[in-house]
C-alpha cells in the first residue's frame, strides 16, 4: 500500500461506522470544524463554497418566484416573542438571551432570532394599509440560534444559517397556494442541484412549526437509512397577524387580517450532500454545486515544467472560459497519486490528468469520481467533453440516490413487520395511520420513527387498510423514519 492509499484508507469506511466517517470526512476535506463553544462550527472555505453555490441557485428561484430580499434585526424583544402563545411555547427552550449592553441590564431582555416571526410581524403591521400592499413577498438570508442540546456539524448546531421566507395574502386560498409553491420550488431545487431526490407532503399536527396551521416538509433518505428534513414550508394563517395586528383594508373597503407563510432552508443541505453521495472513498459532489467542478493534475515527470505545464495550463483556461469552477493542482510537493487521492477525498466530480505521452498524441485522460471511469478526450476542444460529461455526472449521481430511495421504501402491513424492518434495514416505511396522535406517539416511542410526512394528490390508503399500531381504519399512509 502507498502511502497515498493508506491516508486515504484512513477515513473510516462509511459501511463499517456512518456516523464516525460522517465526522472525518467533514474534518478531512476540511469543510468545517469544530468551534470552542460547544456545538458550534467553522464553516472553513471549502464548505462555505458549497454553502454559496447552494445560495446562488436558490436565490435564483426565489427571485424568479416574486420575492424580493431584506433584512430584519438579530434580536427580538422578549414581548414580541410572546405574542403567539403556541410559538413562544414551541421555541423557548431554545431560545438564547441577552440581558445586559456592556455593563447596562436590558429593561427587556432580547432573544437571539430562533425563527423571525416576531420581528418581521411588527413591521408588516407598519408597512401593509390595503389589499394593493399584497402580496408582499420578502425572503431574508441571515443566520439562527437555537440552543440545541445534540448537536452534529451541519446537520443540527447552535447557530446556522438559512434563508427564510415571510409572505402575506390577501385571501387563505392564496396563502395557500404560496405554501405548496414554494413546497414544488423547493422540490424541484434539491433535485435538480443536490441531486437528492426527496418525498413532500404534510406535517402532522405534532410534528408541525410551532404557530403554524399547516406545516409541509421535503424528506430526503440519508445512505445509513435515517431521514432528513430538508426544508420546510409553513400555512402559518392569521395566526401571526391576530398576534401583531397585521390588517389591510379589502377590495370592500373592510379591515382583514393578512394571511401568513413562512418557509426556510438551511446549511443542513450541505449534511445533506455528504451523507447522501458520499463514499469509502470520500465526498462525491454532484458538478452543479460542487466548489471545484474539474482538477487539473499535470504528471509531474522529467522536463513537465516546460511540457506538461503549459498544456495543463491551457487546459484550465478554456475550461474556465466556458464558465466551469476549475482548479489547476501544480504543487510540487504532492505525487500525482496523493494529488488523485485528496481530490478524490474532497468529491471533485471530474479529475483531467495530463502526462507527457498525453501532451504529444494531443490527449488528457478523463476520470470521474462517481464511478472512476477512465477516458480519454482531445486536449484541443475539452470542453465540448467536458460539460456534457458533467451533466451525466449529475444525472448519474440523481439517479443512484433515486434507486436507493425506492429500494429503501417499504411497506409494511402489521406492528412486528413494522419493527423488523425499522431494525434490520431503516429506511422509510409506508404503513396505514389512524389519524390520532396516540398511535403516532406511541410508535415514536417504542421504534423512535417518527411521521416524516404525509403525501399530498396520492390517494389514500386502500379499501380495508388498518393502521399499523392499532389496527382501527387508516386515513392516511405516511412516509415513516427514524430520523436526524
Ligand atoms: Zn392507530
């Protein structure tokens, strides 16, 4: 073994303990690191890389969408806070204060933003006087704090950052209609640029934003079997608007509360990226998002300064000038083989190597992460190669996670079926449901999978299915998981 192979075997292998190879690699490739504060963590470059193109796309659409972007304050007054009863019942011990300004006690004690309902209510209230004042549309990108107990890098810290949307309607249907767009929005984001694919649907009452009336969610399949929420979408009503006395006057001349959504994403899409593509071997980033698209590594052999180089050089060059993310790996200090090693550790999609054989018959050698296939391309015209290669990369990588998500998704039909799969193989588990809390309660307690969601325009569960806890008639089928 090299001593390239063994760093790399170094990371324990995904199979043998997901949770350990989840934090090295995160460590390894050096996309975050621990912070001294408990539960929190670095965004180094490389992961704030990924986090940026994650914005670029999503801003995007969120834009195309209608929105525009502002921002709100970081902190919100306690009494704002209070205004929703079942908000502040939902958030507070979460909720991070500050009590003193230098060496001054508040008179009012203010949270740290864990949502920011209460902070943008206030100012609608002041903005919005009559229906021509909607919809209004605001998305702000900002980060949270929310003082969680467990915590894992990316997936669930202390502070993170996200976008978050907060629209007001003039009727329910619309608010409505806002809620479930952003839903397919959303939907259509993770797949076409993370390449996961993911099920939607409805919340549960238990497992809904606290405030909200209706919360929808998109699940994604981790590869250790676990779920996880990738975004979430809210109805929030006239809940907020009774609370902050957020009016307009109608088409009649009447005074209306608005109607109310609320929706976010957050730097757990990056999590989401690792756990889903990763490999033994390390990160596989789907090219859309992926901070370095192609690595150039010239084959550091005899006079290569003065014939590889320049080839490899001019190799960068048009790639970058046909709009791709490329890194030129010239070091001097690192093999070639290290050099394959650690990019292939840090998920670049696509690796071109050119040797001195390559430079005379006009050639580099093509090798793709996804699945280390070799070919070789003109050196002369690369990007015609290239691009279309690294959409087949993104498809191939879609589909992979896609055969996972159906091969993971069961159905089972009584309680110890049930249980036996959560134990043996996870996953998500299609399974009858009575409707009442009790049952959800109860499942989540003895096989600790919860109600990730309920699908929307599927129909129901079939003539004479049970619920898989009680045995009573099923009104829905759920996805269920155990979950992060
Ligand atoms: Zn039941």
């Amino acid at each position: 073994m090299n001593t390239n192979e063994r760093w790399v075997k170094h990371i324990t292998p995904k199979s043998e303990d997901f949770s350990r190879w989840y934090q090295e690699i995160i460590q390894k490739a050096e996309m975050a690191d621990y912070a001294p504060m408990k539960g929190m963590m670095v965004i180094r470059p490389y992961g704030y890389a990924v986090w940026e193109n994650i914005q670029r796309g999503l801003d995007a659409r969120i834009k195309a969408t209608g929105h525009v972007n502002a921002y709100f304050p970081l902190f919100i007054p306690e009494s704002y806070l209070q205004k929703e009863a079942e908000h502040v019942q939902g958030f507070s011990p979460e909720v991070a204060w500050v009590t003193a300004g230098g060496k001054e006690e508040l008179e009012e004690r203010l949270a740290v933003r864990p949502t920011s309902e209460a902070i943008i209510g206030p100012m609608y209230s002041r903005w919005i006087r009559s229906w021509r004042d909607l919809p209004l549309l605001i998305n702000q990108w900002a980060n949270i704090v929310r003082w969680e107990k467990v915590t894992r890098p990316f997936l669930r810290t202390t502070e993170f950052l996200w976008q978050e949307g907060h629209t007001c309607h003039e009727t329910a249907e619309e608010a409505e209609a806002e809620t479930l767009g952003v839903l397919e929005m959303y939907r259509e984001f993770v797949e076409t640029e993370l390449a996961i694919p993911v099920v939607t649907g409805q919340k549960t009452l238990r497992e809904k934003f606290a405030g909200a009336q209706m919360t929808y969610a998109l699940e994604a399949l981790m590869s250790d079997g676990k779920a996880l929420q990738m975004g979430t979408s809210h109805n929030l009503g006239q809940h907020f608007s009774r609370a902050f006395d957020i009016k307009f006057e109608d088409r009649g001349q009447k005074l209306q509360y608005v109607w109310q959504t609320s929706w976010g994403m957050t730097t757990r899409l990056v999590g989401a990226l690792i756990m889903v593509h990763g490999d033994d071997a390390g990160l596989r980033f789907p090219p859309r998002v992926a901070p370095v698209q192609v690595v150039i590594v010239p084959i550091s052999v005899g006079d290569w300064k003065s014939t590889v180089l320049p080839a490899a050089n001019a190799a960068a060059d048009a790639l970058r000038a046909a709009g791709l993310r490329v890194q030129l790996d010239a070091r001097e200090e690192a093999t070639p083989g290290w050099k394959f090693a650690e990019h292939e550790m840090r998920g670049v999609p696509l690796r071109v190597e050119v040797g001195p054989r390559d430079v005379k018959s006009g050639q580099a050698v093509l090798v793709r992460r996804d699945r280390r296939v070799k070919e070789t391309a003109a050196l002369d015209g690369l990007p015609v190669r290239v691009k279309p290669l690294l959409d087949e990369i993104q498809e191939s990588l879609f589909a992979e996670a896609k055969s996972f998500l159906e091969a993971n998704t069961r159905a089972a039909r009584t309680y110890p079926e049930f249980k036996e799969i959560l134990e043996n193989e996870r996953g998500f588990l299609r399974s009858g449901w009575c409707g009442e809390g009790g049952c959800e309660d109860r499942i989540k307690e003895e096989t600790m999978a919860t109600i990730r969601v309920i699908p929307l325009n599927e129909t129901g569960p079939g003539a004479g299915e049970a619920c898989v806890c009680c045995g009573r008639e099923a009104k829905a089928r759920p996805y269920f998981a155990r979950a992060y």
